[in-house]
C-alpha cells in the first residue's frame, strides 16, 4: 500500500467521502416512463417540486462522505435548485453511454458529470454557460529514484506516446483527442477503449496500482485523484483547454436560459469561488498547525484526563480515542480539512451539530460529543462480538460513514466471506467499492466509495493504538 498524502482528503476524491440535505438519491431505472412533453423545461420542474440531476459518482460530480452529500457540480446546482425554491434530486447514471437518452426521454433535467462540451454532444443535447475550463493531462506512474516503475516509459513528451498502450473510455473526449493527437504525432498510439462502467477514476486507480500504465483525465479530475496516490504525475497536457458544463435537454430551453442567467452571476459570488477552492486546491494539514505534544510513557495527550473520564463514562478504550484524534488532527483542537471538517475529532459541518459540537467548541465538548458519535457508531455493530474486530469496524465507519461499510459488509457475505472478520474479508470489499461491478450490486445502497483510503486508516490507527497501549494502561 502506498503511504497516504499528508492532507489527503480523508474518505473521498472524495472521500470518501462521505452524506444530508434536503435531497434524495436513487439509482436510475431504465424502465422508467418518458415525461409528456408539457412535463420538459421549467414548468415540469415547478410543477413536481424538484430539480432532477443526471450524475455520476465521483469526485467533482457526486459522492457521500461521512454520511454527507457532496460534488463540485452538486453543490452548484444545490444552490441553483435554492434559487428555484425546488428540492434537488440526483439519480446516478451508472452507464455514462446512456446518460444523454436519459436525458432526452425526460428522466432527468439537467446532467452534470463533468461533461465536456464537443460538437459530437452538442448535437444531442444542449449545454449551458461554462462553469470550468481544463485540459487533458495523462496520467502515469512517476519517474523517481524511489518510486520510478523500470519497466515503463516515463512521458515527458506527447510525442513519446507513439505505440504506447492507453486506455480510456471509448466514447469519451479523451479518446476523440488521442485519435487526433496520432495524426499530430505522426505516429500509433495504441488506444485500448474501455466500457463507460470503467470510470475514468477507476482507470486512475489502475494506473496507480500498475495494472495499466497510462490513462487521461481532465486536469480537474487528475488533481484531486491524484491526492489519494503518492506514485502519480498527471503533469502533462495532451490538450489545449476545454469548457465544462451541464448538460441539457433541447426541449429545455426556459431551463437553458435561466440557468445560464443565473451561474453567470453566482459565477462572480464569493459561494462559487468558495465551492471551487474546496474541491481543487489542496488542503494541507489543519489551517492552525499541529499540536507540539510528544507521547511519552504514562501520557499520550494534553487531553487524557478527559479521555479517559470519557472513556470510562462510554466503556470505550480512551487508548483507542486518542488514536483516532491523532489521526484525524494530531490533538490540535484547532484543525480544518475538506469538506469543512473541525475540529480533534474532524466532525462534518451536519454532525458535530448533532452532538453539540461546534467550530468554537472548547476540545472537552469535542471530545465528549466525539465520544457520544462513537457510542452511536458502536450500536450498530454489537453483532460482532470480538472487541478487536469491532473496532476495526467502528473506526471504517467513522472514516467512510457507516452506509458505506454496511454496503461492503453485504457483499462480503453476498461472495462467501465472513461479514464479521475485517482482514482479507470485509475489507477487500470496501477496496472493491470503487469498482463499477461492484457498487452497482443490488446490495449497494451509498454507492461508490474510494476504499483504500478507509483501509489504511483503520490500519494507521489500529497500530497506533497498540502503540499507545504499551505507554499506557487502560
């Protein structure tokens, strides 16, 4: 396993990430009847009260993390869908070849997947302003000392892609640019297409583990994926600059025009920007520094009375708590990460709320609603009765929220495996959520999740844990 970035998005992308609002998600059912036509456009919208979002699950259109929804593009049109004064529904579209018949036959109004405006798509559909610009950049494995893969071509040169092999998924603008860009090179690039279920995330995974060397994204896509994976470059542009937009019906053109009034003034509002910064530029570390606090025998935090009182109170290892803080904020009380996380406990802006927790809250109150969102985590899993299993699942949960580990606990018991061990059982599918085949199983129900992130957290802390317990006893 590679060792997680420091200020990685801690799911993700993103997250996972991730999870609620005053909105519903449902997988898309293909036999569902068209629209009447008077059901098209602004009118239908108001008409049943919601705003019906075409998405996929990633990290710039949608995804949940620790129990909240989240997307570059849903928070936009969450905001849009407050302007309309209609809830907002998103529907995955798990195939992305059929998103734009989706569409069409009214299933949807508007798709945001990080849609790339082409003739090829304009004349199936109509766009709206450009909320984005990015290019295309390839993705491959690094060319270090340390980290650099003897047996593959590094690329610093678009024209050294020549009888490389890249995959990507066929119908997708990264494919219609490789064609163009042999014909500028002069020479074959070996162009393995994929299915749309292949997402291009996915595809980056791939990269990152080695199974294929090299696949492209957009800029966008590659600078947030490319947080969850230290062996990674996605410095190298294949393109000039694209516009990315929502995709809307032709019969649509009320929508069209209101949407396009109104993202041309949010576009220029502080909620955008603030949008933006959050999903593609880093977040490093917390925005107050690290706590400066060494663990020493008989101590392990400035925070320990607290701990423990807390922990005798719950009949939770404090031990087991303090570990979880230093990872999620190295016992500064202080600390910001993505999604708006605060906090020793990184608690989301819709939890802390829950159980008293607030920004401003003094690290006791931290601690003592972190305790009590563990002792609810905790209930949901007292059917596993090994201690050290159980806390194996607790700690994913708090990581990915508990839909997204039910999830993987389902089809652990769905392929054979004991839904109750965590090694080499539960955990491997938590891995396999980030897999078309799998998250679009009958048993997911929190869709896709990035596991590797989860599964070296409950590592991190599980070692850190058994560290603590020799410097201190319970």
């Amino acid at each position: 396993m590679l060792k997680t970035k420091n200020g990685i998005l801690r799911l993700f992308i993103v997250t996972s990430c991730l999870f609620l609002a005053a909105c519903s998600s449902e997988k898309i059912d293909s036999r569902k009847k068209p629209l009447d036509a008077h059901d098209f456009d602004l009118p239908g919208i108001y008409k049943r009260g919601s705003l019906v979002v075409l998405a996929e699950n990633s990290s710039t259109s949608f995804f949940i993390y620790k129990g909240k929804k989240m997307g570059f593009e849903y928070e936009i049109l969450k905001e849009f869908a407050e302007e309309l004064g209609v809830t907002l529904e998103v529907k995955i579209v798990n195939n992305l070849d059929e998103i734009n018949d989706i569409l069409n036959r009214g299933e949807g109004d508007i798709v945001a997947c990080n849609y790339t405006v082409t003739r090829e798509r304009r004349a199936e559909i109509n766009f709206s302003t450009p909320f984005l610009q990015t290019n295309q950049v390839l993705i491959q494995r690094k060319s270090s000392p340390e980290t650099a893969d003897q047996k593959v071509s590094f690329i610093s040169d678009p024209i050294q892609l020549a009888n490389k092999k890249v995959v990507v998924w066929e119908k997708s603008s990264y494919y219609t640019r490789l064609i163009h860009l042999q014909d500028e090179i002069g020479d074959t690039i070996q162009i393995r297409p994929t299915q749309s279920q292949e997402g291009v995330e996915e595809l980056i995974e791939q990269v990152s583990n080695g199974v294929i060397d090299y696949t492209v994204a957009e800029k966008n896509i590659a600078e947030i994926n490319d947080r969850f994976y230290d062996n990674l470059d996605v410095s190298l542009p294949i393109s000039f600059k694209q516009n990315v937009a929502f995709g809307l019906n032709k019969k649509s053109p009320i929508l069209q025009k209101r949407l396009n009034i109104w993202l041309s003034k949010f576009m220029n509002r502080e909620a955008f920007s603030y949008i933006k910064r959050k999903y593609f530029e880093q977040i490093r570390g917390s925005i107050a520094g690290d706590v400066n606090f060494k663990s020493r025998r008989g101590t392990i935090s400035p925070f320990d009375a607290i701990l423990k009182a807390e922990g005798i109170k719950h009949n939770i290892d404090w031990r087991l708590v303090a570990a979880l803080i230093y990872h999620e904020s190295k016992f500064n009380p202080n600390a910001r990460a993505f999604g708006g996380a605060y906090g020793l406990m990184q608690f989301m802006p819709g939890t802390g709320p829950k159980f008293g927790v607030y920004p401003t809250s003094p690290p006791e109150v931290q601690i003592q609603g972190g305790y009590k969102y563990l002792t609810r985590i905790t209930k949901l899993w007292v059917g596993i009765k090994d201690e050290e299993e159980r806390n194996k699942f607790i700690l994913a949960s708090y990581n990915a929220g508990s839909g997204h580990i039910l999830d993987a606990q389902r089809l652990a018991e769905k392929q054979g495996l004991n839904p109750h061990i965590w090694n080499d059982n539960v955990e491997k599918m938590v891995m396999n959520l980030g897999k078309h085949a799998y998250y679009t199983d009958e048993v997911v129900k929190s869709g896709a999740f990035r596991g590797n992130i989860c599964i070296r957290y409950v590592r991190g802390i599980t070692s850190r844990y058994e560290t603590y317990k020799t410097l201190v006893k319970r």
